[in-house]
C-alpha cells in the first residue's frame, strides 16, 4: 500500500522567486516530475499554479484551519514585518491580511517549514549594531548563493568616505581582467553550438541562468 502523499504549499515574500527560477531550470529531471517521484503533491505555487483569487486563497484557508493536511510549508524569500511590526508591506492580495499574519497561521499547522533563498529570515536581527568610529574600515565577505559578495567600507572623520560592494554577478559576468582570461560566463558560452535561425536560443539562456536566474531577463 503506497503512503499519503506529502502535501506541500509554497509561497514568496520578500525576494525575487530566483529560487524557483533554478529550480525551474532543471532539465532531468522537470520539477514536477521529481515532486511527484518523491512522493510530494502541490497544493499550490503562485507561479506555477493554475488557481488563483478567491481559489487560491480557498487552498491557503483550508491549510490555515487544518481542513487540508499540510506537511510541508515552503517559503521563499524574507517575511517582510514592516511597517512597525504590522507586516502590511506585503499583503496577500484579495485577503486584506498580510503574508507575515497568514505564515503565521499556516507554520502552526505544518509539519515541517523550510526557508528558501539566501534573502529567508523572519524578523531576526541580522547585523550587529555598534558605534561609527571616527574613522577606519572594514571588510565583509560571504560565500552567496550565486558565488562570492564582498562589502568594503571606509570611514572618514565620522562619515562613511567609500563603500564598495563586489557582487557574485561581478564576478560572473566579468570582462577579461588584465590578463585576458574571459569571465565565469564568456568561458561557459565560448564553443556552444546554437542554430543560427533561432532568434532566441534556450541553451544560451540555460546557461546565463545557471549563473544567476535574474540576468536572463536582461540577456533575451
């Protein structure tokens, strides 16, 4: 006898939907198709969903008050809180409630919740908060989701003199350095062979995803 199926809901907050957008890239295999391998039914993406409006908010509903099994609560990006705690910069549409009061609902009923993206936080203090010196500087460095990000920041007689920030994009989408060697992006596209009546070949944008999912808008 096969198991219950896992349910799963997925909904975006504060962030871009680059998560999907990768996801969405995978050839072999699709999305859905490994959803349904492992064992997991969607009950509803906003981007990949068909319903919508008063639908939508009909299958959010029934998860919140447990009408409809939730084991799985997916939330992509960051719970925005603002203005003042309220959550009302990002209000569900249709519902007059916003996403932060709705998440707080449906985490209750969920089995398990998962945080996505690099941008996923609820609330908590991201940074610690200290005096300007008068002057000095400072160096700030992670490894991204998309590669490396560097902040660089000087202080000047109480004021920030300079600030530079060094993106994983940067990196990616470089030109030739002083060298000549090609950036992360020229390399993976020198060699590839595309038919030359396609006006816009999807291997390309394959490819330009696979380093960043929001450039692709810029590249077609």
């Amino acid at each position: 006898m096969m198991a219950d199926r896992l349910n799963l809901l997925w909904l975006q907050s504060g962030g871009c939907g680059g998560c999907t957008l990768s996801l969405l890239n995978a050839e072999q295999p699709q999305l859905l198709e490994r959803l349904d391998q492992a064992g997991i039914r969607l009950l509803w993406h906003p981007s990949l969903s068909q319903a919508s409006g008063s639908e939508a908010l009909d299958i959010l509903a029934a998860c919140a008050v447990g009408r409809e099994r939730l084991d799985l609560l997916c939330v992509e990006g960051s719970v925005m809180t603002g203005p003042h705690g309220s959550g009302r910069f990002h209000m569900l549409s249709g519902s007059g409630r916003p996403m932060m009061s709705w998440l707080l609902d449906l985490a209750g009923r969920a089995r398990h919740v998962l945080a996505v993206g690099s941008c996923a936080a609820f609330g908590e203090p991201w940074c610690h908060h200290a005096e300007l010196p008068d002057s000095g500087s400072g160096v700030g460095l992670v490894e991204a989701a998309r590669g490396a990000l560097g902040h660089w920041l000087n202080v000047c007689h109480g004021r920030i003199e300079n600030y530079q920030i060094i993106a994983p994009t940067t990196w990616n989408f470089s030109p030739r350095d002083a060298a000549g060697i090609p950036g992360a992006l020229e390399q993976a596209l020198a060699g590839m062979e595309i038919d030359a009546n396609d006006a816009m070949p999807v291997a390309v944008q394959h490819v330009v995803r696979s380093f960043d999912p929001c450039m692709v808008c810029t590249v077609h």
